[in-house]
C-alpha cells in the first residue's frame, strides 16, 4: 500500500524557516515524482513544488522561487521542502503528493505545478505564519 506522510509544520514567526518532510513507503522510490501542493482557507490548492526521479528536475510556483527548496533522499525515501524566508501568505496545509507513473512532473503554462497523475496523497500539515 502506497502512503505518504507529511510531518514539519507548525507556527513559525515571519522570515523564519521550516523544512516539511514526505516519507513514502509503499513503491520503490526510484521512479516517482512528488509534490508539494497547499490550500489556504477559502483558496484553491495551489502546486507549490516538484520533483521528478527520472531527470532529478525540480520546479517551483512563482510565489516561493527563491524562497523554498525541494529535495529527495533516496536511502529514507523522503522528499523535503525547505521553506525559508516564511511569510503570512504561506499559511496553509501542505500536502505532498506521488505520481508513480509518468515520472516527470506536470507544469502547464499559465496555470504552474500541475496534480495531473497525482494519485496518491498525504492528509496534510498545517504550516501558519505570524506576523
């Protein structure tokens, strides 16, 4: 059975640091790609970041470039997402997700990190900035 865990979230103040944690189990972890996907209260889930095993490519929202860096180790068949320079609006529940078929993530122009083929999710944690 596939699962994805997230674990890391918490209440941070502005301009701190969190690093979320997806620790798969459930597939080998060596054709995969996983993202990070979040949903504010009241807003559409928005795709946040991705990577893919095949190319070791990453791709990131234009809303935390710069900011937030994704990650996989493949002995822990963990991905990580390190959210620095943290603001209000990155308050949500973040959810990692795995694509274990096409192996590469999905980005449509105009519209970012796409869910296409995502079939596997975790149940979420809750990331909540202060001002």
């Amino acid at each position: 059975e596939v699962q994805l865990v997230e674990s890391g979230g918490g209440l941070v103040q502005v301009g701190g640091s969190l690093r979320l944690s997806c620790a798969t189990s459930g597939f080998k972890f060596d054709d995969y790609s996983i993202g990070w996907f979040r949903q504010a209260p009241g807003k559409e889930r928005e795709g946040v970041s991705c990577i893919s095993s095949r190319d070791s490519s990453t791709y990131y929202s234009d809303s935390v470039k710069g900011r937030f860096t994704i990650s996989s180790d493949n002995a822990k068949n963990t991905v990580y997402l390190q959210m620095n320079s943290l603001k209000p609006e990155d308050t949500a529940v973040y959810y990692c997700a795995a694509d274990l078929v096409l192996g590469y993530c999905t980005v449509v122009p105009g519209i970012g990190i796409s869910n296409y083929g995502m079939d596997y999710w975790g149940k979420g944690t809750l990331v909540t900035v202060s001002s």
